[in-house]
C-alpha cells in the first residue's frame, strides 16, 4: 500500500542523537515542554489501535450477512457471542468470548475507497485534504495527554512508515511515534533512536548535561526571562527518558508468564500487542499495532482462516481480558480499524475488492459502552441503514474517552488554530 511520507525531513532518531551540536537536540526538548501544558480532565487514560493494514473484510468478521444470496454471504458463519443478540464470525471464537466487553459499530462509512487516503483518513479523524496536513490518532494524543515522565507518549510496532502511525502533520516532527523494530516474537525488541551512541555512557551523558550548565549558569544572569530555567527543566526531563528503566522493563516481555505470552500468541504481532500492553502499563499514552496482509483481492476467505483471524482473534482477546483482570480497562480504549472493508459481492478470485461505503470497526474499555452494536447495515452489507457514521464521528468518540473534545484546538506552527475534528461529532450511544 501506498504511505504517507515524512514531509519535515526528519525521523525520531534525528531528536534523540547526542552529537556535537547539542546535548539531546532540540526535538525531544520541544515535546517535553509542548506536553507540560496539557492538563486534561479524562477517564480513560491511553489508546491501543490495532490496525488492520490492507482493508480487512468486516463483513466475513463483524457483519456477516447469513441470509444473503452465496455470492455475498461467503464461506464463514456467524457464531454467538456473551454479548446478547451479537454474532460474529465463526473464526474468531475467543473473541466472541469476550464480546460483552466490547462495541462494534457496523454503520461505519465513508467514500474513499484507495489505500493510501483512505488510511491518512480513518488515522487522523480528518478528511485529507492538499491544504494541511492532519497529525495521526497518536500524535493528538502524545500533545494532549500530559506525558509519563520515562516513557515515550507515542509508540508503534508492525509496519515502519505505516501512513496509520507515522505522520505529526501540522504538530511536528516532535509528536511522531517512537517505532520500535525488531522481532518481538523472538523477544528482540528496541526503540528507534531510543539509546545512546555506542561508546557514549550514561556517565558521558551527565558530564556533558553539567558542562551545559555551567554554561547556562553563567548566562542565566544576562537573561531577565525564565526561559533558561524552563529549559534545564525539560532537558531534565529528556535525560530522564534516557536514563529511566522503565521502557526497557516494559519491552522485557520474558518477564512475563508463559501461560499469559501464548495466549498472546508467539507471533510477532501478538507478542508486540502484549507489549503494548506492557506499554501503556508503564504510562505510554497511545500505541499502534499493525498487522499487514488484510488487501485480500484473492483468496480472502483461505487468507482470513487460516492466517489472519486466528492471529488476531488470540492477541485481541488476550488483550481485552488481560486488561480487565489488571483493572486497567476502564481506562484504556482498545480500537481495531482498518482503512476501509470489502466489497460485499465475491469476486471471481475467491477475493472481495475495495469497499468504503459500509465498514465496521470494534472498541472497548475506556468507559465505552459494552456488549452493544451500533448501526446496521442493508441485508447485502452494501451501506449502512441505520445510524451511519464517518472516521470523523469516531475519532471523536474516542477522544471523548480520553476527556477531549472534538472541537479542542492546537496551533500550526504558523499560529493558525485547528479544531481536532473539523466535521466529527461524539457517538453519544457508544458513551457508557
């Protein structure tokens, strides 16, 4: 698929060299201080997105349509779940467990039906446009969330570069994810840029930060302002995520139990949702997890059994059931997207194409209703019929969870402010 550059020229790692030019860079410095005025009243406190990288077919998962004729219908059929009067796909069996913890909404619609857009659309909340360019999901979040002090507020495992994860938009390179690479199916895990050079140590590090101020001490006295003293303040802070333990603890996941690591599943991308779970533990505030493979133009429904759904139904599971027994779901929204769905008609490879007019995506925890579906769709699956909805109403409902509303700004670096959500307004029935 197609993904958003990085327009600014820059990548994480640039903001967390140490180099000759400057103790940390001034980077990771603006995102500690930028963060520092974001006080938020909010119940939930973090996000894990689960996306579905290609367009998954949430007609064979979330909205089977058993009555249909066969060339729309499919091969799977639906089962019950411990929702009442909710079915789903018959393939994903652990998820139907713990369907009363969860919403769906299956009236999700929009009209943009290409990877590449569509993905910059349901990643942002906003309708893309040549004019700006919208941050993602997780760049809000790491502005509006105060941050953890120690932990980055914005990660991403799966796909590098994925239009989902990768773009600020107008906030800045500063509000990018940290992508971490790579197996953590193998238990080899590191953040980007999230280190120091080879042969500089922690005690090179705190050298230099107090040469820096000795300097600044000196110059302090010919500067009336408090920037210097806001300053040293944040540069402590980014040493302090330097020297903190704590992302590498979350990321030792061998610390877990075995029982709790296969639930998970031992591929990479179950293995990377339990360490986003690890994550969001430790404070991070929004996480991404990709798993590619969902543009089934062909063999959608041998790829969806025998690959894809069993990959996610464990690592989803496990991820919402794993949160409730630590007490940490009321206060974590867990969202599972996609770009678009598929086309309700078969096509003659076994396949379904591209489909944005009728989609549905699943959510749970942070105080979102549970064991309810919103919207429907026609009996074809071919649009919503009832309470349809856009990226835009979603986006907002999420960060309604997060005590956000929708019509909150934040400022371009030109000063122009911008609502979150121009056109999205709150799902009201998904609010607990």
């Amino acid at each position: 698929m197609r993904t958003q550059p990085r327009t600014d020229g820059h990548t994480r790692r640039d903001f967390l060299r140490v180099g000759s030019a400057g103790l940390l860079g001034l980077g990771l410095g603006d995102l500690l201080r930028l963060q520092a005025g974001a006080k938020v009243k909010r119940r939930a406190e973090g996000v894990i997105l689960i996306w579905l990288n290609g367009g998954p077919s949430t007609i064979d998962m979330w909205d089977l349509k058993p009555d249909a004729p066969e060339a729309i219908r499919g091969a799977f059929r639906p089962v019950d779940t411990t929702a009442k009067g909710i079915r789903i796909s018959e393939h994903l069996p652990k998820t139907a467990r713990v369907m009363n913890r969860c919403v769906l909404v299956r009236s999700l619609s929009h009209s943009i039906p290409e990877h590449g857009v569509a993905t910059r659309y349901m990643a942002t909340g906003n309708l893309p446009t040549p004019a700006i360019e919208y941050p993602s999901l997780g760049s809000l979040a790491a502005k509006a969330l105060r941050a953890t002090p120690g932990v980055p507020p914005y990660v991403s495992f799966g796909e590098r570069g994925n239009a989902a994860t990768s773009g600020a938009g107008y906030l800045g390179s500063a509000y990018s994810p940290f992508e971490f690479e790579g197996d953590p199916g193998r238990g080899a895990i590191r953040a980007e840029g999230l280190g120091l050079p080879n042969g500089f140590t922690l005690s090179s590090l705190s050298e230099r930060d107090a040469l820096r101020s000795t300097f600044d001490s000196r110059f302090r006295a010919l500067d009336e302002s408090d920037l210097p003293a806001s300053l040293d303040e944040f540069n402590r802070q980014a040493l302090d995520l330097l020297r903190s333990d704590k992302t590498r603890k979350a990321l030792r996941l061998e610390n877990e139990k075995t029982a709790v690591r296969d639930r998970y599943g031992r591929s990479s991308f179950g293995q990377g949702v339990l360490a986003a779970r690890r994550l969001i533990e430790a404070g991070v505030r929004f996480a991404t997890v990709s798993l590619g493979g969902w543009d089934t133009h062909a063999g959608n429904f041998a790829s969806l059994q025998n690959t894809l759904l069993p990959q996610l139904d464990g690592a989803l599971s496990a991820l919402i059931s794993d949160l409730d027994d630590r007490g940490m779901l009321d206060r974590t929204v867990v969202y599972c997207a996609g770009e678009f769905g598929r086309t309700p008609r078969i096509n003659r490879a076994d396949g379904r194409d591209h489909w944005s007019r009728s989609m549905a995506v699943l959510l749970a925890g942070g105080g979102l209703r549970r064991g309810y579906a919103h919207g429907r769709t026609d009996s074809r699956g071919m649009a919503p019929a009832e309470d349809a909805c856009s990226p835009d109403d979603l986006s907002a409902t999420v960060f309604s969870a997060l005590g956000i509303e929708p019509n909150h700004e934040f400022k371009t670096s030109s000063g122009r402010p911008m609502m979150l959500f121009r056109e999205g307004k709150v799902i009201v029935p998904l609010l607990a």
